[in-house]
C-alpha cells in the first residue's frame, strides 16, 4: 500500500471513530441535562405543576439577550429545556444517518448552551425547518447541513417574539399564539434558511477564518436587517425582557453556586477521565496539541477524539476557574459593582466557550484572549480611580462574561500571530462587546461571535497593512501514518461487524 493509500484510509479510520465518539458523547452530555433535572428539583424543592408551569413560561416567554432561564422558569425547567432541545438534535442528527464531526459537534453545544438564555423547544424549529426546506429545494444533502440548522436557532428570539409579543400593545394573553406571529414565523424561518447558507461563505472570507464563531457574523447581519426592517422601519419598539444584564441576582451566592460547580465539575472530570483512559492512561501529546496554533486545525482529525475529551475536560476546568475567581471580584473589592454568579446566561457561556474544544481551542491559546479583557478591566478601574469616577463594570459583569465566552473564537490571532496579538484581540473586542447588542436588538443569541467577527475584521486588515505575518503555521501532519492504530470504539465497532457477519 503506498503511503497516499495509507493516509486515505488512516483518515477514513479516524473520521468513522470520531463520528461514533461525538455521537456517543453528545448523548452522554445531553443525559447529563436529563440526570441533573430531578436533582435540581430537590435542590429547589420545585416539583409537579410548578415545574411545568416554569417550563411553559420558557416556552412562551422572550427570548432576547439577557433573558435568564433560570429567573424566567427554575433551574430545573431550564435544564429540563436543554435536555429535550439537545435530543431533538441527537434524533435528527441520528436519522440522517450524518457523519458527525467537530462541526457537528460544536453546532450542538451552542444549541445546548442557548437553551439557558433564549432558545426553547418551541423557538427553535422555524430557522432550524428553514434550512431543511432550503436543502431540499437546492438539493444539497440535509446530512451535510446539519450544523447550519444548528446554527441558524441563534434567531429563535425573533420566533418567541414573533408568535407572544409582536407587535407589541396586542390583546394577546401571556402564553398566547398570535396568527400574524405563525405566519411571520414560519416565512421568517424560510427567509433565514435561505440567507445563512448564503451569507456564511462570504462573512468567513471577511475575517479569513480568525473568528472561530463564524456563523455569528452572518447570523448578526442577518439579524440587524430584520430588527431594522421589522421594528425600526415601523417605529415598534421590541417587548421588554425584563431581564437587565448583572442585574440578574443580589449576590452570586444566590445562583446555585454549590450545585453548577459540581455540574460543571463532573461533566469535566468524567470527560478527562475517559480521554485519558482511551488514551493509554496518559495524556501524551497533549502538549503537542496546546502547542498548536487552532487555526483551520481539527484536533479530532490529527489527535483523535481521546485527547479531544482531555482538551474538553482540562480546558474547561479552566474556564470554571476563571468564572469563580472574577465572582468574588466584588465581594473582595466592594468598590466594584455588583457582578452576577450562575445565572441561566452564565451557565450557557460555559459551554458557548467550549464549542470548539475539539476544533482550535485550548487554554493556551484563549489565555491571552482572556487577559485582554483583564488588561482593559485594569485600564478602566486606573482611570476613574484617577478622575475619582465610579467603576462602571466588572469582569462579573454579564454582558463581559458573555463577551469573553465567544471571544475566545478570536484564539487563532494569539496562536498564529503571538501571544501579544491575542491580547489585543481580546481587548478590542472587550470594548465593543457592550454595544453589538443595540444593533440587533438582542435577538441575535450569537452576539458574542458577531463581537468577536467584528473585532477580527478590525484587527486582521490592521496586521496585513503593516506587515505582521503570522508567526506559527500547524504542521499538516501531526502523527505519522505508520504510527497509527484503531482506537477502542473503532476496534469494538469492527468485532461487532465481524460478529454479525458470523452469526
């Protein structure tokens, strides 16, 4: 066999194991959300009619940024919420018989982590269906376009709006259909099927692949256009959320502290410890993959899925650690102002920033992201400690703990370009991360990757003009062929088929 043979089938091998891995453990993590429910309901002593009254005020409440889950319904309704959205992913992702990859993966961990903070069981379907009608008008396969359905529900508030509040100063009753708001729904979701899949390609091409989110750009344009045209154009003003970002909870104390740490702690460490044990009880080459650069670099397809799992647990420990370090920002120093803890927002950013755990981030490479938003938390706090005026945020700010989970798709300006361009990604979009919402209204749910699209268009054109060159380009093979052997799901996989064939 030559050596081109051997690598075809080396990643045919691999991208079969991966697919069976990612299915397997999209189910295991949307148990997760199903096992957790009844916990949080002793948790909370939230049981029988109270719960589903709660799940019903998410289905048929707003859905604008920051509409929180958790005040709107209960912790358990909320994570009720999740776990039917996540299976109606898993059951079409299962009856397309799709491939699924880091693509299909990431898709589904902002469909999930969305359902905290505006996506429902019923808001979901009209961009979702739009994009399935779209394919089959087209003809390209569903299969191949799954992750664009998924994708497309970050206008699911346009839905809530829609069908309960729109326009607003209707006779409708809280938990009403309007017809106009069926049938604005259903042409809206058609419209928006059509668009994403179109405009997807060229917003990408705008910031050359350095903002990971890329479908938060296309879906943020898209969205200001429909905010401007069905609102602004008619002088409507949108239904009031209610729901002020940082203004969730007194203290974050109140926010089930206890409980999201330890839900948050499991799912991590189980993930660790699996990646480990497939991975020979190690975490070799581990190091390598930090080393990476993420730029346009699947991990699972040149490290496979254990060290991906290692990635996803090691990675995000960290940002757990971030978030219950900059929650006792104000309680240690209470000149700050008031931060937020796990609200339903919070605990959605969580997994919003682990979306491409398996596709370009790591730690590493989002550190200096991250320290961007520091750098200008410190800037900010020197000058009105100078000028004698109040601090106006904190980094436990909600809209700066949401700004921060999608600008960590701004990894692969610090992998590529330098540590010190990281930081200065991280901080141009910090300061713009407050204001992206106004242009949309807040029903774009992937504002903070239309931010982090922004603050690429910014800074990539900046570096080409002055001649900064990326510094690191990932090899294109990390492992030689010769070196590679099936993984334990694929081994199972073929002794099963072999087994049937016998039988």
């Amino acid at each position: 066999m030559s050596q081109s043979d051997a690598r075809r089938q080396l990643l045919e091998e691999r991208a079969k194991e991966n697919s069976i891995a990612f299915k397997c453990f999209i189910v295991l993590l949307n148990l997760s959300f199903f096992i957790a429910t009844p916990i949080a309901q002793a948790v909370t002593g939230v049981w029988g009619d109270r719960f589903w009254g709660d799940l019903w005020a998410i289905f048929t409440g707003p859905g604008k940024l920051v509409t929180d889950y958790f005040s709107l319904g209960s912790l358990a309704s909320a994570m009720f919420n999740a776990g039917l959205c996540g299976f109606a992913c898993v059951l079409i992702i299962t009856a397309s018989r799709a491939r699924a990859n880091s693509t299909t993966f990431a898709a589904f961990i902002l469909v999930i982590a969305h359902c905290f903070y505006g996506l429902n069981l019923i808001n979901m379907w009209p961009p979702f269906i739009g994009v399935l009608v779209y394919c089959l008008v087209t003809k390209h396969p569903i299969r191949d376009n799954l992750h664009i359905a998924m994708f497309s529900t970050a206008l699911a508030p346009f839905i809530s709006d829609f069908l309960f509040f729109y326009p607003p100063g209707s006779s409708l009753r809280l938990g009403e259909f309007s017809v106009l708001g069926i049938i604005l729904s259903v042409l809206f979701g058609i419209f928006a099927g059509f668009l994403v899949p179109a405009l997807l390609p060229g917003t990408s091409a705008m910031h050359r692949g350095y903002n990971m989110y890329k479908a938060g750009l296309a879906i943020g344009i898209l969205g200001i256009f429909v905010y401007c045209f069905l609102y602004k154009t008619f002088g409507i003003t949108p239904h009031d959320t209610g729901f002020a970002p940082g203004t969730c909870y007194e203290a974050f104390r109140s926010t089930h502290y206890l409980f999201m740490n330890c839900f948050f702690i499991s799912i991590f460490l189980l993930a660790l410890l699996v990646g480990f044990t497939q991975n020979g009880r190690s975490f070799k080459n581990y190091r390598k993959l930090t080393s990476c650069s993420g730029y346009g670099l699947d991990f699972a397809d040149k490290f496979g899925m254990p060290l991906c799992l290692i990635n996803f647990g090691v990675y995000g420990l960290s940002i757990l650690a971030y978030l219950n370090a900059v929650f006792w920002l104000p309680v240690l120093f209470p000149a700050l102002p008031d931060g937020v803890g796990f609200t339903g927002a919070t605990v959605g950013v969580i997994f919003a920033a682990l979306t491409f755990s398996a596709d370009g981030q790591h730690p590493k490479n989002v550190a200096p992201v991250a320290l961007g938003y520091t750098l200008l938390f410190v800037l900010v706090c020197g000058i009105c400690l100078i000028t004698g005026a109040d601090v106006p945020w904190t980094l436990a700010t909600q809209s700066y703990i949401n700004g921060l989970a999608f600008a960590t798709g701004l990894c692969p300006i610090a992998g590529s370009y330098g540590f010190k361009y990281g930081v200065i990604a991280g901080f141009v979009s910090a300061i713009i991360c407050t204001s992206t919402s106004a242009m949309h209204g807040g029903f774009v749910l992937y504002n903070g990757g239309f931010n982090a699209g922004l603050a690429a268009i910014i800074l990539i054109p900046l570096l080409d003009f002055y001649k900064v060159a990326p510094k690191k380009v990932d090899d294109d093979e990390i492992f030689p062929v010769e070196n590679y052997k099936k993984g334990p799901i694929l081994r199972l996989v073929d002794f099963m088929e072999k087994h049937s064939k016998n039988v």
